[in-house]
C-alpha cells in the first residue's frame, strides 16, 4: 500500500477520532470507577485507620483499667491482710485478758480453797485439841478443882468493872427471877453460901435468893445467870469459846 500525505493525514485524523471517542466514553468512565474505587479504599483505610486508633484508645483504657484493678486488687488484698493481723492482734489480746482473768478467777478459787481447807483443819485440829483438853480434864475434875475455880470466882467478882457492875445491878433490880448458879459439881453448903454472899455484894442487896444446879458439860466450875446476864466461869465454856474464836492466820 502506498503511503502518501492524504492518507498519513486521515490516519492521524482517525487516531484523534478514535482517541476522543476512548476518552469519552471509555477513558473517563474508567478514571471515574478507578476514582470512586480509591475513594473507597481511603475511606476503607480511613475508617480502618479510626477504628484502629480507637481500638488502641480501649486497650490503652482497658490495659489502664487493668492496672488500676491490680493496684487497688493490691492495695485491697493489703487492706484486708492489715485488717486480719489487726483482728489477729485484738483477738490474742482479748483472749490473752480473758486468760489472765481466768488464772485470777482460778487463783482466787484456790486461794479460797485452801484458806478453806486450812480453816477446816485448824477446826478439826482445835476441835481434836478441844476433845483431848477435854478428857483429860475430864480426868482431873473433882472437888479440888471445882473449888479451885470456885475460888478464882469469889475472887473475881468483887474486881469486875464498874461499867459491867452496873449492868448487872440494873439487869438484877429489873427481873424478879432468882440468880441462877450452875456448876459441874455439887456445891458444899459453905460454896453455897460464900458465892450467895459475894453476888449479894456485887448486886448490891442485903439478901439474895440463888437457885443451884449442876450440869456436866461444864467439865469444871461455874455458870451464873443474872436475868439476861451470863457470867462464865467454867472450863467447858472456855474449850467452847478457844474452838469457836481461835484462828491461826
């Protein structure tokens, strides 16, 4: 085929025709997809872009809410072992007074157990003391010491005090009943009368009317009853006083 101007034109004519024609109707709606499509993907990438970054926001918040939850999981887990060896401290310490109340309590009661186990073997020992005392003065009773103690009474009774004399006086001028006179032992006539004597004088009358009995648990001596007054004078009073008011300490 011969090449000559008028075709090369039309060819170059026809390739400017066929490049509009591609331009426009194929070019361009091309471009414009191509466009969109990157659009698209920025704005995929975009959003993939945000979403990443809020995604590191919530593990940011999520790794910080973590350590806030350890460190007050600590700070709680301290609290409560602080609070548990408190409470341990206050309940050694109150079981600790409780047991030290308890051994008072417990030395008290032994204290008061042996204080009383002492009082009942000083009273047995008194008691037997007081049973021996007693037979063997049962042994030696008899007239002598009768009137030994007899004696020991007319001795005494002018020296009585003056408060206590005067109580007797008043406590005879008030009672009608006789002075009662008890001994161990039958009294001689003699006896009988030195002691109506000597109470007449102590009493302060002229005439004085005595009943007398005797009765053996005195062991020895004289019981004397002045209305409510009560002079003693005899060895089986006396082992009963010593065995009722004698306590060693």
């Amino acid at each position: 085929m011969e090449l000559t101007w008028s075709t090369f034109v039309l060819e170059i004519v026809n390739f400017l025709i066929l490049v509009w024609i591609l331009k426009r109707f194929l070019y361009k709606p091309v471009l414009d997809v191509i466009e969109r499509r990157r659009a698209a993907i920025a704005k995929t990438l975009a959003d993939a872009e945000a979403k990443r970054a809020e995604a590191n926001q919530i593990q940011a918040q999520y790794e910080n809410r973590l350590a806030d939850w350890e460190q007050q999981r600590r700070k709680a887990q301290e609290e409560l072992q602080t609070s548990m060896a408190e409470e341990r401290q206050r309940q050694m310490a109150e079981l600790e007074a409780s047991l030290q109340e308890e051994r008072k309590k417990a030395a008290v009661v032994e204290e008061k157990r042996i204080a009383e186990q002492r009082r009942r073997d000083e009273e047995t020992a008194l008691g037997q003391g007081a049973r021996f005392v007693g037979r063997l003065l049962e042994r030696l009773r008899g007239p002598a010491l009768e009137a030994r103690l007899v004696a020991l009474v007319l001795e005494d009774l002018p020296n009585l005090r003056p408060d206590r004399l005067e109580a007797l006086r008043d406590a005879f001028a008030a009672t009608n009943q006789p002075v009662k006179v008890v001994s161990a032992q039958v009294l001689e006539t003699e006896q009988r009368g030195e002691l109506q004597q000597a109470l007449a004088q102590v009493l302060g009358v002229d005439r004085l009317h005595c009943e007398f009995s005797e009765s053996d648990d005195l062991v020895a001596g004289l019981r004397i009853h002045v209305g409510p007054w009560l002079l003693r004078a005899n060895l089986g009073d006396e082992l009963q006083f010593f065995v009722e008011n004698s306590h060693v300490d």
